[in-house]
C-alpha cells in the first residue's frame, strides 16, 4: 500500500525497476538526464526524494502516465 511514510520508497523501487526492465546502467541514466549517477541511487534507494519535475520527465522517457506509475508501485 502506497502511504505517505512509504512513497519515497516505492517510488525508488518503482523507477529501478523500469531502469532494469530497459537494461539500464545507473551511469547510463544519468547521462541520459544530466544527474550523477549517486544521485539517482539515492532516490532509486528512497534515501532522497526525486522532485515532481524530474519524476514527469523520467516517466516521459519510460513511456508512462504518473497515474500509471502510482497504480504500478501498489
């Protein structure tokens, strides 16, 4: 269940698994986007927050809507 304690989290595992269902390699996203490759760790690990532009822009590259990424981390 999606709560407000665990979204950082599920959002984390929620973007590593779309950066693994492409076979993508940390440093390879972060190229792709201009981020540090420890910087996205971190958001992928739910240890930072990834800001809301940034979330639209990686699932714009993913091919997904936000309301289908929030039903996917639930």
């Amino acid at each position: 269940m999606l709560t407000y304690d665990n979204f950082d989290k599920k959002v984390g595992e929620g973007l590593k698994r779309l950066r693994n269902e492409k076979r993508l390699t940390l440093r390879q996203v972060g190229e792709i986007f201009g981020i540090n490759n420890s910087t996205i760790a971190r958001w992928e690990s739910g240890e930072n927050s990834i800001s809301a532009k940034l979330l639209f822009k990686y699932l714009e590259f993913y091919g997904l809507t936000y309301e289908d990424f929030l039903s996917s981390l639930e």
